[in-house]
C-alpha cells in the first residue's frame, strides 16, 4: 500500500531513498468495510485521510435529506471541514466501498515535518494543486446546467456511477434523481 503513495508522491517530486524513508516511517494505514461511517454530523475530527482504494462519500443533512458534498476515491485526500478546530462536525464521511487509507494527523504532521522538512515542501505543492482544481471545479459546477455538470463529471470521473448510487450522484450534481434519468436519457438518444 505505501508503494501506492510513493506512486502517488512521484507525480510531484523524485521519490530519493531518504524521503521514501520518511514517508514509510510515518505512513499508518487503516481499512474500513463498505457502509462504515468514519465521521459523523457532530463529530470531532482529529484525523485526515488519502485514499488509497476504495470510495469516500461526504455528505450533511438537510432537513432530513443527504446532500451529497463530494465523492472521494483513490489518490484523493479528505480532509474534514472540522479537522484541527476541534469544531463539531457539520457532515458525515461514509465509505461507499471497503476502504484503504493513509492515515494523518496534526501532531504527526508536525513531527514527520520536523524530522522532514522536504516532506512539509511536498505537502504544500501538493495542497495548492488540490486547491486549484477545487476552484475549478466550483467554478464549472457554478456555471454548467445541470446536463454540463453530469457530461463534466462523467469525463473526470467516469467510474463513478458504478461506484455509488443514482440517488448519491444526482444530490452531488444539486438535482433529483428523477432528473438525472431524464438527462441520461437525453444524453442516450444523441448518441
């Protein structure tokens, strides 16, 4: 699982022996079954989490409906809206599919950090190209109609209507499902 990550690391840096060290020594991984819920509306987040296998859904509750944040699969990091505020949680995390993860945390940042500043570079590099394709993201999803937002996420994701439910995906794209069937229909009938 932790050549996974140096796969991942290599994308943005040359993996040298020392730093794949580093990464071994402070790589804690964890499973997680299919329905388990890893954070829930109310909860304390102390833990961050880069998917090495497997389907994350995050999500909140809104007057009694689930409205679907985002879907988080492998090479993906999720970090919790609470973590480090030692805030309640405003959503819930549930694996949509057995999981596989890396696990962090901020007294194990800081000391990985410390003993490795190459690492604290890495992560910051990282965290802005993450960034940057949220506000991507936010920006399409903001200006699509809700057939541009589905024909987008089938181009980047194009696994993800295997991977969750209908009803999961349509709450993503900020429609109902009976919407999303009337748009895949449509997108059908042109082919």
């Amino acid at each position: 699982m932790k050549n996974e990550i140096l796969k991942y690391l290599s994308k943005y840096t040359v993996i040298t022996k020392e730093l794949e060290n580093a990464i071994s020594e402070s790589t804690f991984i964890k499973t997680f079954k299919k329905g388990s819920v890893i954070l829930k509306e109310g909860g304390i987040s102390n833990e961050c989490y880069f998917i090495i296998k497997g389907c994350v859904r995050s999500y909140f509750l809104k007057d009694g409906e689930e409205k679907t944040i985002e879907f988080y699969t492998e090479e993906q990091s999720v970090i919790p809206a609470n973590y480090e505020t030692f805030k309640p949680s405003e959503s819930y995390l549930e694996c949509l599919e057995d999981t596989i993860v890396s696990v962090g945390n901020p007294k194990l940042e800081k000391e990985t950090f410390q003993k490795y500043p190459q690492l604290e570079s890495l992560s910051r590099i990282i965290a802005e190209t993450i960034i940057l394709k949220q506000q991507v993201s936010f920006t399409e999803f903001r200006t699509s109609t809700p057939e541009e937002r589905y024909l987008n996420m089938m181009k980047a994701r194009p696994d993800l209507h295997q991977r969750a439910p209908q009803h999961q995906i349509a709450s993503y794209l900020g429609i109902k499902p009976e919407s999303l069937s009337r748009i895949r229909k449509r997108i059908i009938s042109k082919k």
